[in-house]
C-alpha cells in the first residue's frame, strides 16, 4: 500500500541517517541527503512519535542550510519546506526557535527563486505568531527585498526605512551634513591605525539583528545610486559603523 511504502521510505532514511551520523553526521553529504531525501519521502504522516518529528524537521533545517552553502537553493527550499511540515500542531507553541528557523529560512530560498507569492504567504505567518520584532525582522527584509526583486523600487525603499526606523536606527543624512562628515572623519581617523591583517582578524558576528540591518543597508546602496544619491554615503558609513562594533558579516 501508498501508506507502506511511505513507512519503509521513513525506515530506511532514518537507518541511513543514524549511520551518516556515526561517520561525520551532516558533513558526510552524499549519504545525509539521501537518507533526508529517504525521511521526507516517508513524510510526517509515518511518523507518530512527536518529538522524533521535531528531530526531523531540526535535520532538514540542517540539511537546507548546507544546500544553500552549496548554492542548490531549490534543493535547500524542498529541505526547508519539509521540515516545516514536520513542525507540530502547535509549534508556534512547543517549537517556536525551530519554527522561526524553518520560516526565516524558506523565506529566503523563495526570495532566491523569485517565488515572491511563497515569500509572502511564509512571511505573513511569521508576522502572526512572531513573539517580538526581532523575530519578525529577517521576513520584512524578505519582502522588501522580494519587492526590489519585482522592480518596485518605491515600495522597497519604503519598507526598508520602515525597518531601520523601527530597529532604532538613526535617519540617513546627506554627505552634506556635518554628523556625517564628522562621522565620516572619525571612521578615516580610526582605519589609519588599523592595518588590513587587523580587519580581516575581526569576530564574526552570530547576531541576527545586526545581520538583517547590513543586509538592508547592503540593498538600499543600489537604489540610492539611482533615486536618492545624498543617502548612499550615510548608508555606506552605517555598514562600516555597525561591522565594526559587531564583528563581520558571516
């Protein structure tokens, strides 16, 4: 029967699984993906244990993340999707790291796919069950980006200030002002007695918040260019400001 095969599928990939995790777990791609690939054939509907489903859907965030780092991203969005449809009932609830997870990250493989109809319906149930701001911050990026994506400028930039005004961000200024100059000022001042060694030796950050606001300042850059050309100085300063206080960029 469909229902057999769809527990033998499950069986199978989690044998496959256990065995890839004994010999490098994750790393060992060839037979990690396989078995996932095994596992979601299976489908949530053959398995009963709930919480051998949350290990599930925690494997395909894994597995989606190490398919973007491969730059397969159709391959990391079936990945991220899957592991979504293991969440429970009421992850939102009982598995909400997890959930935002899964959510920030299929988000941002639909975005790469131009699928700005998926970005949108993810991003809106984040929206809804986002406990707090920052949690809510990757996904309005994810449409604002979505929405330069389909050439509108205007509405993308609107949403964008909308971010920064919103994360406690002071309003751009034109290279004209003198905040900027002085800032700028500092900032030369400060990279004379830094070497190219010291810069590349700096942290990396794991800050999410910090991450997303480099991401919007990153994508604002072009659209100034072309729209609002006194900002673009500001904005670049700001990138540096925030890269220096926090650690770069992954």
């Amino acid at each position: 029967s469909v229902e057999q095969r769809r527990v033998n599928h499950m069986r199978y990939g989690l044998a496959l699984c256990a065995h890839s995790m004994k010999n490098g777990g994750e790393n060992n791609g060839e037979l990690f993906f396989t078995a996932l690939n095994q596992i979601n054939r299976g489908g949530p509907t053959a398995v009963d244990d709930s919480n051998q489903k949350g290990i599930i859907a925690a494997l395909n965030l894994k597995g989606g993340v190490r398919a973007m780092q491969l730059s397969d991203t159709n391959a990391a969005y079936k990945l991220f999707t899957s592991g979504i449809s293991f969440l429970g009932v009421d992850h939102w609830e009982s598995q909400y790291d997890l959930s935002i997870s899964l959510f920030d990250a299929a988000a941002e493989a639909s975005c790469m796919l131009n699928n700005s109809r998926e970005v949108t319906s993810l991003c809106e149930q984040v929206f809804r069950n986002g406990r707090c701001y920052d949690d809510q911050l990757h996904c309005l990026f994810m449409v604002a980006k979505a929405l330069r994506q389909a050439t509108l400028y205007r509405e993308s930039l609107k949403s964008m200030f909308e971010i920064l005004r919103y994360s406690g961000e002071e309003e751009l200024r034109p290279l004209e002002s003198n905040i900027v100059r002085s800032k700028l000022h500092g900032m030369n001042t400060l990279f004379q007695n830094r070497t190219d060694q010291d810069v590349l030796d700096m942290n990396i950050t794991n800050n999410k918040k910090i991450i997303t606001l480099l991401k919007v300042y990153e994508l604002m850059g072009p659209l100034f260019h072309y729209t609002m050309p006194e900002l673009l100085a500001a904005a670049s300063l700001r990138m540096v400001e925030l890269t220096m206080e926090n650690g770069l960029s992954p």
